[in-house]
C-alpha cells in the first residue's frame, strides 16, 4: 500500500495542500511528526528552503516538524513520522547522500507500509525507480558519476517537474523526453510548477491548481 504525493513545488495550492493531510488520515497536531529529509543539498538543516519548508508545515498547524540529516540522524524518527517529506535541491546529490547512509531500502520498505510519503521536485523524482533520464538530460549534474542509477522506487511513477518552466528554456526538451521514452519504454510523467500527482498502490491522480 502506497500513500505518495509528488509535486514540483511544495504545498503550492490547497489542492495540492489538501491532498497532503487527506494521505495523513487520523492527525494529532501536537505529537504527530513530520520529517523532512535535507540531503538534496549541501547546507542541509541551514539551507534557507528548508527552513523555510519547516516554517511552511508548522503554518499548516504541525507543532513537531524535523527537519532530517540522513547523514548524521538516527533512522528510527523517519519510522515514528507521521509523514516523511523529501525537499528540492539536486537529486543526484540526494540520492547520493541516501545512499551513503544505507537507506534506501529502508525508505523503500516504509512506502510498502504506507507511510505518508511527500517528494517535491527532486525528492519527488528520487522516490521514483530511477534517475535514468536526469543522467541523460543532465550529466553535468552527476558529479559523482555514478553508475547505478536505481533509486528510492517507492512508486513506479517517474517523474519531470517544473515541466513548463523548463520548457520555455529549452525548445528540444519535448522531443527529448519523447526520444527517452520511446527508446527505453519508461513513461514520463510531466508535472507544470502547479501540478501535483497523488498515488495510492500504484494508481496516480493529477492535482492541477485551484479553479
């Protein structure tokens, strides 16, 4: 059972906002926690977005939000969290870091249980199968040129986010993508920088901004 939100920007409509404490169910604002895993960038805990990110989640009404080094803190508070969020940054820093500390599978074995997994643009992405595509897009990014580009895999979805904005920039960005999916069979889902996608077992819903 899989209870995931991934979005290219974090809690950026109600809709999106919404969809994030319906995955929660039962919720104790005063003891539940949510945690919120720095590794996708360098400054970790001091990073202005994650503060910022916390500040975000404790106007939501959350007393307890962590934010967590996966380098440095112990994994038991990813396994008492309420919910477990994976901010922005660089996602083959992230996953890098993820799996330098031993826990992708552990991660991985949380989603299976059902906890509340949120992935905002590049968590979204890592908690998908693979980064394969970003390793094609992107190479410079893989500064530690790795090979194995497997990570979380919590959902099959594979993610792009800020799609839009993206492409703006880059006027061979569509065909690109299309090139991708047609020469290894791995479906892209495209997310605008208003889009979200909620996935229960497996089974996604596109959450598009307020009407």
């Amino acid at each position: 059972m899989s209870n995931i939100l991934l979005s290219s920007r974090a809690f950026i409509n109600k809709n999106i906002t919404r969809s994030f404490i319906n995955l929660l169910g039962n919720v104790d604002f005063e003891i539940d926690q949510i945690v919120i895993i720095v590794n996708s960038v360098k400054e970790g805990k001091n990073h202005p977005k994650m503060i910022e990110l916390q500040k975000t989640v404790q106007a939501l009404g959350f007393k307890n939000v962590i934010l967590f080094d996966a380098l440095a803190d112990n994994p038991i508070i990813l396994e008492n969290a309420k919910a477990v969020i994976l901010n922005g940054g660089y996602e083959f820093l992230l996953l890098d870091n993820l799996k330098k500390a031993g826990i992708i599978d552990f991660l991985q074995k949380l989603a299976i249980k059902g906890k509340t997994f949120y992935g905002i643009s590049a968590g979204a992405i890592v908690l998908g199968p693979d980064l394969d595509l970003y390793d094609e897009l992107y190479p410079e990014d893989n500064i530690n040129n790795d090979i194995d580009m497997t990570s979380i895999n919590a959902t099959g979805f594979r993610i792009y986010p800020h799609y839009d904005a993206h492409l703006k920039l880059d006027g061979h960005l569509q065909e690109t993508i299309s090139n991708f999916e047609e020469k290894t069979g791995k479906s892209i889902t495209r997310l605008t920088n208003e889009q979200g996608i909620l996935i229960r077992n497996d089974e996604g819903i596109l959450i598009g901004p307020d009407k």
